[in-house]
C-alpha cells in the first residue's frame, strides 16, 4: 500500500473538482466518499443529487474562514491531499474497509486524533477500486494548526501495519533516503514527449554515469555539460562552487524556458556536498611493505579489491563507504563491457542505485581502492579478455551479496531488496561471461589420472562442497584451470583453499564456475618454483580419443571418511 502525500494547496473547491471529474483519461468512476470527520450532514455530490461541491467544500473550509477572519496572516495552505493505492495483485476493498483505512491514516497523521472532537475536517473519495484520496484542511475547529511534522513517516507506518492487519501486499519499512516518486505531471510530460524516463529519472542515470569518470566536482558538471546536459552552477562571491542544477534537453516550461533541478531533487545523495565527498577524498598512505611487484591492469585492480570488500564491513562507516564505490564500479563495468552483457549489467546499476544510500555516514577514503579502480576503467581504452571479465562479475556478484547481508543486518529493508535484485541481475550476467571462458577450458581435456589427482585435491581443501563441485558440468573447465595454475607453480590445494575463503560456496548456485574464476584471476602471474617443468609435464594434455575429465557422480564411498574418499578417486 502506497500513501503519497502530496505538496500543501489553496484551493479546495479545485481539488474536489478533480475527485468527482472524469479523471484526465476518464478513469473515475462512481466517485463517492467513504469516510470523514462528521458523516452526518456531509454533504456528498457523489450520492447527493442536490449537494454541490461548492456546499462540501465550504464544509470543510469552515475553519480556515473562521481563522482567517480573527487573525491578521491569512492561512493559504490549508489543503492536505494523500492518496492511496493498494498493489495491483491485492484483493479490493470494501466502501467500509477503505473507511477504515482512511480513518487509521487520519489518526496516524495527527489531523483527527483520536478522541480529539476538535481535529481537522477531512474526507475520503473512492472513484476507483484500488484507492482512495484523503481530503483535510489543516486549520482545527479552534483555530490551531495540526502538528504534520514527518508526517510522512507516520503514514508510512501506518500502512505497514494495514498491509499486515488486510493481507496486502507487505512493503519494506523506508529510512528517509528514498527518492521522490515522479509526480503525475511529470509521467504525463514523458508520455507526451515520446520519453521512456522522466527528467529526474533520466538526469539520474546521466548522473551516476559520469561519477566514475570524474574527480571532483567541477569536473563532473563539466563532463555533463559537455555530454549536452544544462548545468546550472550556484557559486558565491570568491567563485567556490555552492549547489547545481541540471536540466535535461528538451525539457521546457510554458515560457520555453529550461526547466532545472537541483541535485537533491533528483536523488538524495547526488547533493554537492555529498558528491564533493565521495570524488575528492585523498588516497590512504601505502604501507612501505606494500607489494608492488605484481604488474596489473584495472580490471584486475577491480577484482583484487573486491575480494577484500568482505573485511571492511565490520565498521558500519566504512561499509557504507564499500557500498557506495561497488555502485560506481558497478555503473563503469556496465559501460565498458561486451554488448551481449551490457543489459543485465545496466539493469543490475540501477536496481544498486537505491542500495548505495543509507542514513549512515560513509567514511568514503576506506575504499578509495575500489573507487580508484572503478576510475582506472572508466579511464581505459581496452577491454577485457574473457577471463579477466569473467573473474570480475563474478567478484561482483559475491560483492553484491555481502552489501546485501549487510543491509539486512542494518535494517535497511529497501536497500537490501534493492541489493538483491542487482544479484540476479549479476548472476544472469556473471553466467554469460563465464560460458566461452569454461567451453574453451573444457575442450583442452586433461589425462584421466590427472584430473583424479585434482578431484583429491578438491575433497582435501573443501570437503563440504566437493560433491557439488565434482557433479557440476563446470568440473572439467575447472581442473583445466588446476592444471594451468599448476604449470605456473602454484599449489591447487592452496588455491582451492584461498578462493572458498575469498567467496563462501553455500550460495553458489555453480560451485566449480565460481572457483574456475577465482583460481584463473588468482593464478595469473607465474610462481618461482623448480618443480614447474615437472609439473607442466604430468599436466600435458591427452589424446582426442581420451576419457578426459567428466563430471562425477558422487559413489557411495563419497560420503565415507576423507581417506575412504582419496582411496575412491585413485580407484
């Protein structure tokens, strides 16, 4: 259930004019009231002949002209207009359920209290089945004005509880850092205009788009100006920069005039200050003893600190700060990869677009890393190959489910939602990068005994996953990938080991694709070792005509002991 209150108006009589009128695509029906302050005597057009909309709405002003004529300051801002819908797959509501409803609302908000036979006129007019309109003036029967403050709030709550008591629709509780529903002028403006998104909508992704590539906040209004976007810079007498504004192409008022709006408006954390933190943080001091000996490019500067986003979440400033650059990172992968991945990769930005906000702070220099990298992409002129890629949406989507795990601890019910559906999104993608990757493994096929060599090693470091891991048809890329790693001197067991503690196995839906990725992006680089010739030479590959390595079903003797299992795979 949605409950939209809308900005405070003047003109009563105009606004029942709209509840009683057709609607703009004549989509009012029957309209009539079902609940208010005082039913008897109400004057109701909708099922009153004789009664007029100018009798109901002197009704309801009475007390704004008893006020206005005992106090000098006249009171223009008297109308308080909320809307309610349920969900389009909810059951409909009865004349006396929607009465109901409006009355919890008008409690909620402090307009009729209850008990209180001094509270503000109001009314509720259906003209639909699936909402109503919540009419009150704001002025009480002795001249007071209600207290509305965060009156949002309290409605919000109230609806959360209807759902629960009607069986509706359940929605998650907000924190205030949601952005502003588009209003219905502005849908109507977009429909006309042949626009799929709304000017703030549109502004928004534009927005988001471009902070990755920028470093502070000059540059990015410049890189939007230059993108063809009207900027608006407010500036104070020394030049500083105080607040912007954006207006989209095309986007007039009635003068021909362009129409502005302000960062704020268009999300609550595309504000200049809050922009200004997160582009112009400085970079952390490097430990002396940093490694520096290992040749990189971005993308694999992206996946490296991806896989140490999981450790600074324990200091909820510092997570918060993580969340926010894996948006940006986010929003700059989807711009630069393949064509075949860029929907599900754009889709999964911007359901992450609501997961990058909460009400708390963000201490944005902890992940100047992940930050600096997503700038480093944004900044490339290459691609990556499919490895590389592959390795990176899969960290992306992990990445995505500790921002959620966090979100659900915190409460954030919306942004964990939000963070959720950005999963899917990644997974979908995650999967089409990783197939050429594991066909093209796959066909280098490996010698039987070798392949139950790397079996071995897979039930040594992660026994509780290595049935899934050994039956997913993703086994043979993986030992492939074993093998490789091997030739270079690395130790598969140890890899095994490193990459399930870099990304825990539960929740992958593909275990032997996840660890594929992880082993080829953490094997990449050669390992001093004399044994690399010997074990280049035990991992040649097999004729054609081998069996190869297939996925195993598990045998009996699986579930044995570990040595039961190691004296199967060597069978």
């Amino acid at each position: 259930m949605i409950a939209a209150i809308k900005p405070a108006g003047s003109n009563t009589r105009g606004l029942l004019a709209y509840l009683y009128g057709p609607g703009r695509h004549d989509e009012h029906t029957d309209p009539h009231i079902v609940a208010g302050f005082a039913m008897l005597g109400m004057p109701d057009p909708g099922r009153d002949q004789d009664a007029t909309l100018t009798q109901l709405a002197r009704h309801l002003d009475a007390p704004v002209r008893l006020r206005n004529s005992e106090f000098g300051k006249k009171v223009t801002d008297h109308v308080w207009h909320c809307p309610v819908r349920t969900a389009p797959e909810d059951r409909h509501l009865s004349d006396a359920e929607w009465g109901e409803i409006a009355q919890r609302i008008v409690e909620a908000v402090g307009i009729a209290p209850v008990g209180d036979d001094l509270g503000c006129r109001w009314i509720a007019v259906r003209h639909a089945d699936d909402h109503i309109h919540i009419l009150a003036t704001t002025v009480r029967e002795e001249g007071r004005r209600p207290r509305l403050h965060d009156s949002g709030i309290r409605v919000g709550d109230a609806c959360r509880q209807i759902e629960k008591d009607y069986g509706l629709r359940r929605l998650n509780k907000g924190d205030r850092t949601a952005g502003s529903r588009p209003t219905q002028a502005e849908m109507h403006k977009a429909q006309r205009l042949g626009w799929q998104q709304t000017s703030r909508a549109w502004l928004q992704d534009r927005i988001r788009a471009t902070i990755p590539h920028a470093s502070s906040a000059e540059e990015l209004l410049a890189y939007l100006q230059a993108d063809g976007i009207a900027v608006k810079p407010r500036r104070g007498p020394s030049g500083d920069l105080l607040g912007y504004a954006v207006g989209r192409p095309g986007d007039l008022n009635k003068d021909g005039e362009q129409i502005f709006h302000p960062g704020g408006k268009i999300a609550p954390d595309l504000t200049l200050p809050k922009l200004k933190a997160r582009l112009e943080t400085t970079a952390p001091e490097e430990h002396p003893t940093a490694r520096r000996d290992r040749p990189t490019t971005p993308w694999h500067q992206a996946t490296d600190a991806l896989d140490t986003l999981h450790t600074g979440m324990a200091d909820d400033s510092h997570a918060q700060a993580h969340v926010t650059a894996l948006g940006e990172l986010m929003e700059v992968v989807a711009q630069k990869s393949p064509a075949h991945l860029h929907a599900e990769l754009r889709a999964a930005s911007r359901a992450f677009a609501r997961a990058q906000r909460s009400q708390i702070r963000a201490e944005n220099q902890a992940a100047h890393a992940l930050r600096k990298a997503a700038r480093d992409i944004a900044h490339t002129a290459t691609g990556p190959d499919g490895s590389v890629l592959a390795a990176l949406t899969a960290a992306l989507v992990w990445a995505t489910i500790v921002a959620a795990r966090w979100h659900d601890v915190k409460q954030h019910a919306q942004q964990a939602e939000a963070a959720r559906q950005a999963v899917q999104h990644l997974q979908t993608a995650s999967d089409q990068a990783l197939v050429p990757v594991q066909e093209e493994l796959t066909r280098r096929r490996l010698k039987e005994h070798t392949c139950r060599s790397f079996a071995h090693d897979v039930w040594a470091a992660v026994p509780d996953h290595a049935e899934r891991i050994l039956a997913d048809d993703a086994w043979p890329a993986l030992a492939t990938a074993l093998s490789d790693a091997e030739a270079l001197g690395h130790q598969p067991h140890e890899l095994l080991k490193e990459a399930a503690a870099q990304r825990e196995l539960t929740t992958a839906h593909r275990p032997a694709r996840v660890l594929m990725a992880r082993i080829q992006h953490t094997s990449r680089n050669p390992v001093p070792n004399r044994r690399a010739e010997a074990a280049r030479r035990r991992s040649t590959m097999a004729s054609p005509r081998a069996a190869g390595c297939a996925p195993q079903t598990p045998q009996p003797g699986a579930t044995g002991t570990l040595a039961d299992r190691r004296q199967w795979h060597h069978r």
